[in-house]
C-alpha cells in the first residue's frame, strides 16, 4: 500500500469531511463507550474506601456508580 494511501485511510475521519458518521460508525463507536464504562466499573469496584476517600468519593457516590447501568451516562457535574 502506497503511503499516501495508508495516510489518507489513517487520518480519515467522518466527521472531518462534514458528513454524518454511517450507523455503522456509531454503533462502534457506542460499543466502544460501552466497554471502557464497564472497565472503569470493574476498576471502582475493587477499590477501597480509602481509595474513594483519596479522589473524593463517598461512599454512597461509589454504589450509586456502580448501579447505574453501563449504557447509561453519568450525569453531568
């Protein structure tokens, strides 16, 4: 594959060219939300109190994170 090829294939991204991401695109990307919000629950959960209380968490704030369903978002501060 020629350079300016791969360069072009690489650097390509929807919504750089003003079109609407296809479904396809999205759904990935979703997906991707997805699994990182299930990570990041994973990690939390093994945390301790001590760990909360060292990024500022109670807590309550902790189990109602854990609560919520991954494909929700969490509420914006």
């Amino acid at each position: 594959m020629s350079t300016t090829v791969q360069r072009l294939l690489t650097d390509y991204h929807p919504s750089s060219r003003g079109a609407r991401p296809s479904l396809l695109a999205r759904a990935i990307e979703t997906l991707s939300v997805w699994r990182q919000r299930v990570r990041e629950k994973r990690a939390l959960a093994r945390l301790d109190e001590r760990d909360w209380h060292d990024f500022g968490a109670s807590s309550s704030d902790v189990f109602a994170e854990l609560r919520r369903p991954f494909w929700r978002a969490p509420p914006q501060a």
